[in-house]
C-alpha cells in the first residue's frame, strides 16, 4: 500500500474529513486577529470576549456538529464558550471541540509574548472532559524511551533519566517552567541540579510543544498550570510526537466537584497522552503575539496600498503526522 492509499485509509477510519484541517485555520485566525486589535491595551476582559465572539462565529460556518468539551466557562458566563455549548452549522460529523480562544489574556493585555488562538478537535469522546482547575504536568519530545520522564517520579529523577536518555549530564538540560510563586521549590531544586530554567511569564501549551522541536532548546516541560490548557497540549503531541502526563490538582472541596461533574472519581490518577486525546484529532493555532511557536498578527500595506493583516498558524494532524506552518494576509475592510 503506498503512502496515499494509507492516508486514504486513515481518512476512512477518522470521523474528521481532511477538508477541515484548513477550515479550522481560519477559526484560529479568526480569533487571533479579532484579539491582536487590543493588544497593549490593558483590558485582558475585552481582548477575551473579542477572541471568543469571532470564534464562535467562525465555527458556526463549519459543517460539524461539535460540542465544546474543553472551553473556557459555564453556560451563561457570557461571552465564554462554554463547556457543552454546540458549535458548527448542526450536520456533518459529531465532533468533541477544546478550546481556548485567546491563551494569555495578560500577555495580550501587557503585549507581552507566546500569546495564541488555540483549539483542538477530535471524534466523540476522545478528549477529556477536564474540569477547569490546576493539573501538575510533564512533557517531552518524541523520540525517547516510552515512560523516561513520570509524575510519579521525583524531579531530581526525571533529569537524571531524560539526561541519560540524551546522553548529556543534567547541567546540559533546559526545563521550561511557569514563573509562578507556587514553584519556587521545584525551580531551587531543578537549579541545585545545574539545569537551565526558561521561566515562562503565561501561556504553557507553546511551552509544551517547544520540547518537540529542538531548535527552541526547551528539553523538559515541568510545573503546574490549567488542566484545560493540558489537554490541548496533549491533542498537539498527539500530532508531533512525544510524551505527556497530568494529574490533577485538588486545591478545596470546590476543585474536586468540579472534577466529579466531569465524570472524574480517581483523584490521584495519572493521564498520560491517550488518556487526555485518543485517536485522530487536529490541532490549531494562531500567534496572537510574538512567540517561540509562532509570530504574532502584525499589520502591513501591500504595493497596491492595501492594507492586511498577517498571520502565522500551525496545524496539525493525529493520523497522519502532518504539520502545515500557514503564512496568511487577510484583507482589511
């Protein structure tokens, strides 16, 4: 069977059509450009709901029948799309939607960096329904031993066994970690190690996917941060390749009704990759601000003296393994 038929087939056995690998481009796009006209102004709320309102919109073009499994609110907290909200003109395929509109609304709001429209995609009940509370993650790119790096692991483990795998000491790695008062000791311990920490200001799903590609020089993704926001990054290393686990974080009684109200009973569980995104799924995601994954909307005058704005997306396919980099001008008006 040459590589045509296999994606022929592939395509047979997957409720995602290939068609909708650049439609759902557009509704990152969508979001990011919507957001970058606020970017720098201060007003995180604003930048959100303007992310949200034009993916909202752009998904009801689409001929899916989704249901929002990961998203960023409540039915009723306006303007959020919110968990089991239905997107897409009502026919095609059932499809399970995470999203997250506008990840970092404080860099959008500081113009700082890494700022992205992100969502993700899959058949029916392949991706987890996450409560929105903390979820203590790892991560690392393909091409080592299946289970080098654990959450049930110490950190001092972890860098010894990835440092191994990698054939350097410990001192020659680079973790990646949010710059969060709550990881002040695994920072001081990841330090005592010599490893090198890129501290991240917000935004970890770019931070995840920096260990897939070596020229970032992020070879370890370690902390806490959105169980949401986990589960999209594990639907990008479902595309790319590498390893991913989560357990969530029970921080009051509140977090773990959230967590049984998705269904979730076993509070020490570790979800690794399929557990979070099993199948074939699609990833997305558009540069809002400049980043390590993608650059940001920017603005510019054609020859003709039209005016566009520029955007820079990635997307990425389970069956497949495919990863398009997508370079677009929208015209203004």
């Amino acid at each position: 069977m040459n590589e045509g038929e296999e994606a022929q087939v592939r395509d047979e056995r997957s409720p995602l059509d290939r068609v909708l690998v650049m439609e759902l481009v557009r509704v990152t796009e969508a979001a990011a450009t919507a957001a970058a006209r606020l970017v720098g102004r201060g007003d995180e709320t604003a930048a959100d709901e303007a992310a949200v309102s034009a993916m909202r919109a752009a998904f009801d073009r689409l001929a899916i029948t989704g249901t929002v499994v990961i998203g960023e609110g409540e039915r009723d907290h306006a303007p959020m799309l919110y968990v089991g909200e239905k997107l897409g003109a009502g026919k095609g395929p059932a499809l399970d939607i995470a999203v997250d509109p506008l990840e970092g609304t404080t860099i959008t709001a500081k113009a700082g960096a890494n700022a992205l429209a992100v969502l993700a995609i899959a058949g029916h009940g392949c991706l987890l329904n996450a409560p929105d509370i903390y979820m203590e993650k790892i991560a690392v790119g393909p091409g080592y031993p299946e289970g080098v790096v654990s959450l049930a692991n110490s950190p001092e483990e972890n860098v010894t066994a990835l440092a191994a795998a990698k054939g350097v000491a410990p001192a020659d790695l680079m973790v990646c970690v949010l710059d969060r008062p709550r990881h002040a000791e695994l920072i001081g311990r990841l330090r005592a190690m010599g490893c090198g920490i890129q501290l991240l200001p917000d935004g970890d799903i770019a931070a995840v996917i920096a260990t897939t590609d070596p020229a970032t020089g992020v070879d370890l993704y370690m902390g806490s941060g959105g169980a949401p926001e986990g589960v999209l990054a594990a639907a990008a290393l479902r595309c790319t390749g590498g390893q991913f686990e989560g357990r969530l974080m029970f921080r009051h009684e509140a977090d773990r009704r959230r967590a049984f109200d998705c269904g979730i009973t076993d509070s020490e569980r570790i979800y690794r990759l399929d557990d979070l995104a099993r199948g074939d799924c699609i990833f997305a995601a558009t540069g809002v601000t400049d980043g390590s994954l993608l650059r940001g909307v920017s603005q510019r005058r054609r020859a003709d003296g039209t005016m566009v704005h520029c955007t820079h997306s990635v997307v990425m396919r389970a069956s497949s393994g495919t990863v398009r980099w997508v370079q677009a001008e929208h015209r203004l008006g």
